[in-house]
C-alpha cells in the first residue's frame, strides 16, 4: 500500500501534464494563421485602437500618406512600439502599404476608425449631459467606454442624447457610417494680432492637465475674448472685463474664429452674398445634416443662385455645390464677409 501511494502522485502529475501539453498543442493549431502573426500588441484592443486612431488623424491632418516615424510621433510612441503597431494595423487589414511607399488606412480601417471616434465623443456627451461631469474631466472615462460598446449600445446611446452634433469640447461627432466633418477654427496661436475679437469653438482634449487649467481660466467653446498684448511667450486676453494670461504654447490648444458682430440666417441672405458659418440650430440630427454638407464654424458659404420661385437655393461650401430650402437654410446663422 504505501508502495502504491509513493508512486501514485507521481504518475498522476505528470499524466496531468501531457494532457495540459496536448490541449495547448490543439488549442495553438486552431488559431488562424492571421491572428497568429498579429504582433502582441494588436491583441491588446485598446493600444491597437488606439494606434489606428493616431494614424486616422495623422492621415486626415496631412492627407497623403505617412510613414512609421511620423505615426510615433503623432501616438506619442517609441519607434519599436510604432514598429509593433504598424505590423498588428497590417495583419487586421486596416492599413497598406510600407514606409518605402507610403501607407494608408484601408476602407475598412478608416470605418472602424470613424466609430471609436464616434463613440468616445458620444460618451464625453453622455458624461457631461447626464452625468453632469465638467468637460475636463470626461476624456479618460470616455476613452475607456469606448472599446467596451457594441455597436447595439452605441445606436443606443445616439438616440438617448438625441443624436448629437457635437461633442462637449467643440470637436463634430460623426454621423453612423458617415464621414468626418472638417474641424472647426485655427489655433488661437494663428490669430492672435492684438485687438482680434475671437470666439472659441473648440479645445483640444489632451493633455488632460491643461485643458482643466485653460477651463479653470473660463475658456470654453461658446466663450468669446478680445487679444490685448502679445508677446514671445505670453498672451493677454480680455474677457467679461478681466484679463486672462495664457502661455504662447498652451494657445495652440484654442481652436477660434473671428467673434461675429451681427449673425444673420443664411437662408435671408442674398445671391452673391458671401458669409461665414457661425452656429447651427436645430435638433442633433438636422445639425449632423449640415456639418455632412460642410458647414460647419468658420466655413465661408457663397449664394450662387436661387430657383424661379425663390426655393430651394443652391450655395456653394468648400467648392462643394449644395441645395437647400429657405427654411433649412436659416437655421444656420451667419457673419457676412466682404467680397475678395
């Protein structure tokens, strides 16, 4: 008897063992020969998302294509992990192409791209609107939510908030399966000759610490502030009568327009009249509507020309022929500018 128990665990240990060894040999050959080859941090889903997002935007930024070393720096990532992340982006059909020639997002990386993009300013929406979160403070959560939605969830979460146009940091949020609307303004760095009248339509999310401080000192999409003093590395802002300090490099951040002095509807304007987008009104899915066609704030808008009976107009966006009623027209308000 205690022959047998001495030789009993033994034996079963290392039958365990073989078992173990043969399921993981089984296991291993029913993995795809694609997913075997996906570089570890592909199987990581947020750092993959994440880096295709980084390519999405450096390929809209840029509009050609780019190579390894331009996406490390646009993803704030070391060359081995650009490296890394270029393979897994390849393996998953989402980009083609090498350094030598250039790559690009595939058709279907650039939709999957649109929909994390969708669905994080869908959440920072829901973060704010509510949760009752300030807008500093929603980027991580958001980001994290993100790659936890399912499609389902995010139809969903668009109709809850009553398909929204915008995202609480001024940024468009994409229609489902539709493009991305053109970023509204330019840096406050680009415009900011002293006694410019400026309003702010956006800021950019990250990094998260200056953003909470340019919130703290009351700069907020909406917000609209006169330049005072510029000089090399200060700039002196007025706002409701006080006077705001930003650092010349945190300006860079503040996305503005000209402050509009009188805002007319577009659909009383005009032909030949010539204005720039200032707000559009109406519901999140009449707005989506509008950003789709390019209209979108600072975007300059021609009246071409009218029907016979003065309805529909046809106007003219970023070389872009575009008909509209009247009625739909004049729920975009306008700044008119002077003829070139």
């Amino acid at each position: 008897m205690a022959t047998l128990s001495f030789w009993f665990w033994p034996v079963l240990s290392l039958l365990l063992a073989l078992l173990w060894l043969w399921a993981l040999i089984r296991c291993r050959g029913k993995t795809p020969a694609a997913q075997a080859s996906v570089p570890r941090l592909i199987r990581k889903s947020v750092e993959g998302e994440d880096a295709l997002k980084a390519a999405y935007f450096l390929q809209e930024a840029k509009g050609e294509p780019w190579e390894t070393e331009k996406l490390a720096d646009a993803g704030g990532l070391s060359r081995a992990m650009a490296d890394e992340a270029v393979k897994a982006l390849i393996a998953f059909g989402w980009v083609e192409g090498t350094d030598q020639t250039g790559m690009r997002l595939t058709d279907t990386g650039k939709t999957h791209a649109l929909e994390l993009i969708r669905a994080h300013r869908l959440w920072e929406r829901y973060l704010v609107d509510k949760e009752g979160r300030p807008i500093e403070e929603v980027h991580a959560e958001a980001h994290r939510r993100e790659h936890e939605t399912t499609p389902e969830e995010l139809e969903r979460l668009d109709a809850e908030l009553g398909q929204p146009a915008w995202d609480p940091h001024g940024d468009a949020i994409p229609a489902p399966g539709g493009r991305m609307p053109s970023r509204p303004g330019s840096p406050l760095m680009e415009q900011d000759a002293p006694g410019s009248r400026l309003r702010i339509v956006r800021l950019a999310d990250e990094p998260a610490p200056l953003l909470a401080q340019l919130v703290a000192l009351g700069l907020k999409p909406g917000v609209d502030v006169e330049v005072l003093e510029r000089t090399s590395d200060l700039l002196r802002l007025g706002m409701n009568g006080e006077v705001i300090p930003l650092a010349v490099a945190a300006s860079r951040h503040v996305f503005v327009m000209p402050a509009p002095a009188l805002l007319v509807p577009l659909g009383e304007l005009p032909v030949d009249s010539r204005a720039r987008v200032v707000e559009v009104k109406g519901s999140g899915k009449h707005q989506r509507r509008m950003l789709d066609m390019g209209l979108v704030p600072g975007a300059e808008v021609l009246v071409v020309r009218e029907a016979p009976l003065g309805d529909p107009v046809e106007f003219r966006v970023k070389g872009t022929a575009i008909s509209m009623r009247r009625a739909d027209a004049s729920t975009v308000l306008v700044e008119e500018v002077a003829h070139e």
